[in-house]
C-alpha cells in the first residue's frame, strides 16, 4: 500500500499516521542562514555524520548514514542535494539488492511511488499550455473513453483538472496496493470503476468538489486517463516524450511493469523488517499516482527546472506563467502536484511517497536554489527526516536548526494506568483510539486498523514519539484520570466512558 507523505495538510482522513509529515520533524529557527562550506568534500561529510532522529533524545546521536540504515534495517538510500540552482552532489549507499550483492549506485531507479503525482501535474499543465485542455473544465470534456459517473454526492458541481491535481474532487481511494510480478494487471478503466482484476474500490464522488483537499490517488489516475485520451498515446510515451526527456530525467520512466532493458538499474523493494517484497517489487498501473521509477539526480532536474522557470529563467516544459500556478496553493497548502511548506517566512514546495518497500521524498526552496531528493528501498522511512534535517543543517537552509533535545521523564505504575482507555476524536465520533502502556511507554493504537505508534514521557501530561514530530498533551481530573488529550497541538482526544 502507498501513501501520499506530505506536510499533513488535509484533515486526519481516518489515518492519525498519514498526517505525520517528514517536513514536520524540522524545527523553526528564527537566525538567518549562513554559507555552507565551501568545500564540497567537507559538506558531504557534514551531511554523512551528522545525522539526528527527529525528535532528539538527550545523550542520543548524531550519526553515521551507515549506522541509521543499520539500526533501520533499511538496505539501499540514494540522495541528491542542490545548491545555487545546481546539483551539488549525488550520492548512494547500501545495496540495490543485498542477496545479488548490487550496490546502490547514483543510476539505480527507485520507485518514487506518490512522487509520480509531481512529475504527472507537470504533463496535464503542459497539455493546458498547448492549450489541449483547459484546467477548470469539466472533465467529462476530454475524456472520451469512460465518463466520470457523477451522483448526488457532487451535489452538482463539475470537477475540473484543477481538482483532480489539488485533491479538492471530493473522490475516493486514497492509494493503491499494487499488483505482483506474474499478477493479471487491470486496465485503467477497470480500475476507475473498480471491476476484476482491479484490486482496489472504484473511484467516485464522497463529496462535492471544490472543498478542502480530500488526498486521491484515484483522481490522480482519472488525470492519467484524461492524458491517454487527449493525446492518444500510451500514458509512459506521453511523459517520456513531453516531461520526463525536456527535463533531462535520463534514468526515468513511467512504463509498468518496467522493461527488460532496466531490469539491471531496479532496486529491489523490502519490508519493514529487511525482508524483501514477494517478486522483488509491485507493479502499479495506476502509472501518474504511483508508477513513477527515478533516481534521486532525475528528481534534482526536476527541481531545478521547476526554480528556474519559476524564476523566469527557463522554459524546458513549463512557462514561468504555469509554474506559478503549479505552486500557488489551491485550498490550504495544496498546489497542484505538489505542497506547499513555509518554514520561517521560507517556502518550499515537495511531496513524498511510499509504495511497497519504497520510500521517498523531495523539497525545493521557492528561492535561492536550494533542494534535496530522497529515495531509499525500505518500508522504514525514518532516515528521509534525519538526511533531511542533516542537508537542511548543514547547508544552513532557513526555517532549520537542531531540534533541543528531550529528557525522557520517569513514571510510576499508576501514572500510566491513568492514561489508559478509550478514546473518541471531537466532531469525529466514529475514529476510536485506544492508549495503554507498556515497558513504561504510552501506546496509541487505532482500533479501525490496528496500527500502533509507541511514546515516551517528557512528564506526567506530555508525551512524544521518538520517531516523528507527534506530541501528545493530556488532561487529568482532580484524581488523576486522565479525560482528554490533545494531540498535533490541534485535535482534541476525549476519554469514553
């Protein structure tokens, strides 16, 4: 299963973990950001060593990239850091696939997973700029060999292509699971209506368009169809030929499953922990939400071009004109394919992504050229924060500092017998979480799939996840129950009787 990873600017969705942001494990700073090093050498290594979780524990790190994909079980990372509006460095380690002994190398693809919807918002805006599309249009308009089958749930308002690329259609399927090597793979209207051998539900409206973002990988792959109808090519030619070869993406492509002539460049994907994906990877037909192969130096072209144009400096795809409307935020920080995050009065614009034992993510500044792109083959994706705020830090990136570090408090047995129950969401009745302790720590486990996330105490009443910016905040009776906690300093938590 993939999820989108981005800044949380959607609601909970019914997922408390989806609206953990890789970005939110940076840590404000008000200074002004120093040069980096002028020596290259010297700011790779700064970067190498200085690695930190993302909530830092008092005595604990930095550390060595080597030392974090041990201690994550994760096999390969590749990385890719811009500076000045040019790549810096590229650099990969670990393996590409352990059991073949195959190193990493700065050419090995990785699947960008979620990263796809960046590069796919890129190819429907240069259809709109060739004037092939227009981008507030009902889609029906150019879609010619299916129809979106609207029903009272849009309470008759169109979906544009704006909608679909901003996640503001209102429709279903957040993600998709892929399919195995040797599996029957459905077409794409199989998979918008839902039908065999489509494993996942059919897209359709939960709400009407227009509103805050609702995250869809199933709009996302409406706008791939749109793209095969409009142009009437096969979805990887079109972006091979109208994105990915303009922007010099050399080591990408869209085709699913991969062709044999990749077959050498292609990591094998592994779990959580460190066993690999039954057939070494999933192939995903849902090519513009999810079937994005890449390396971290293709996504660091695409980020640079994306500054430049923004800038007005180039045009190998996007027109300063569209460029601007790809990162001017639709409903809340939602652009168009991309997010967007202001650290410090600094902008950026990124996306993540997570396939099956793929994780990844990218950000580019809005100014002074700065970026990183992230790939690693794991489902363990918790070195993408601490690479990330190691680059940030060392290249002294505004909206970045070295988070203080935290004292884990110690509680008595009744202290955390208070903090156990069930517990309901404010305005969401129907999301149930359970806390319990165990081993001295708070547990937070939700009941509609199970999932757990483990914490620790700072106090009696604050709490927080050493793996991601997540705290908790509680609040007790007079005799010690607790009756409520808040947590993202946002949703309130209260105890069910």
């Amino acid at each position: 299963m993939y999820i989108g990873i981005h800044l949380n600017p959607f609601p909970m969705n019914r997922n408390i973990f989806a609206s953990v942001a890789v970005a939110a494990c940076c840590v404000l700073s008000c200074s002004q950001p120093k040069p980096a090093s002028d020596n290259v050498q010297d700011r790779i290594s700064d970067v190498e060593k200085n690695l930190f979780a993302p909530v830092r524990i008092e005595g604990e790190g930095p550390w060595t990239i080597e030392e974090r994909l041990a201690v994550h079980k994760i096999h390969g990372v590749s990385i890719a850091v811009i500076r000045d509006y040019k790549l810096d460095w590229a650099k990969a380690y670990g393996w590409a696939d352990s059991a073949e002994q195959r190193a990493v190398t700065t050419e090995t693809v990785f699947q960008a997973a979620s990263i796809s919807k960046s590069l796919n918002a890129v190819g429907l805006l240069k259809l709109a700029q060739d004037g092939k599309v227009a981008l507030d249009t009902d889609i029906n308009t150019y879609l010619t060999s299916w129809k979106f089958p609207y029903d009272s749930a849009s309470h008759g308002k169109k979906i544009t292509i704006t909608n679909l690329l901003s996640h503001t259609a209102g429709l279903t399927v957040h993600g998709f699971g892929g399919y195995a090597p040797g599996d029957s793979l459905p077409t794409i209207i199989e998979i918008l209506n839902g039908k065999k051998p489509a494993n996942s539900d059919a897209v359709r409206s939960m709400r009407e368009p227009d509103q805050a973002p609702i995250y869809s990988g199933g709009g996302t792959t409406i706008s791939q169809l749109i793209a095969m109808d409009v142009t009437g090519q096969p979805y990887d030619v079109f972006m091979e030929q109208s994105v990915l070869k303009p922007l010099g993406m050399i080591n990408s492509f869209y085709t699913q499953p991969p062709p044999a002539a990749k077959q050498a460049q292609l990591t094998t994907a592994y779990h959580h922990d460190g066993t690999p994906v039954a057939g070494k990877f999933h192939i995903y037909p849902e090519q513009a939400a999810a079937g994005l192969w890449t390396t971290p130096t293709d996504l660091a072209r695409y980020i640079i071009e994306t500054q430049l144009a923004l800038q007005g400096k180039s045009s190998k795809v996007l027109t300063q004109a569209y460029t601007e409307k790809r990162l001017t935020p639709y409903r809340e920080a939602a652009g168009l394919g991309v997010f967007i995050t202001n650290r410090d009065n600094a902008r950026y614009f990124e996306h993540g992504g997570s396939n099956d034992g793929f994780r990844c993510f990218y950000t580019g500044s809005f100014e002074g050229g700065n970026g990183v792109a992230i790939m690693v083959n794991s489902d363990n994706g918790a070195i993408l924060h601490e690479l990330l705020n190691s680059v940030a830090i060392a290249y002294h990136w505004k909206g970045f500092e070295v988070p203080a570090p935290k004292k884990i408090a110690k509680l008595d047995p009744h202290q955390w017998k208070s903090l156990e129950g069930r517990y309901s969401m404010v305005g969401r009745p129907d999301a149930h979480l359970q806390l319990t302790s165990r081993d001295e720590k708070l547990i937070l486990k939700q009941e509609w799939d199970g999932r757990e996330v483990v914490f620790e105490a700072e106090s009696e009443t604050a709490f927080f996840a050493k793996d991601f910016h997540f705290p908790i905040k509680v609040t007790k009776k007079e005799q010690g129950a607790v009756t409520e906690f808040l947590a993202f300093d946002k949703d309130v938590w209260v105890r069910v009787k």
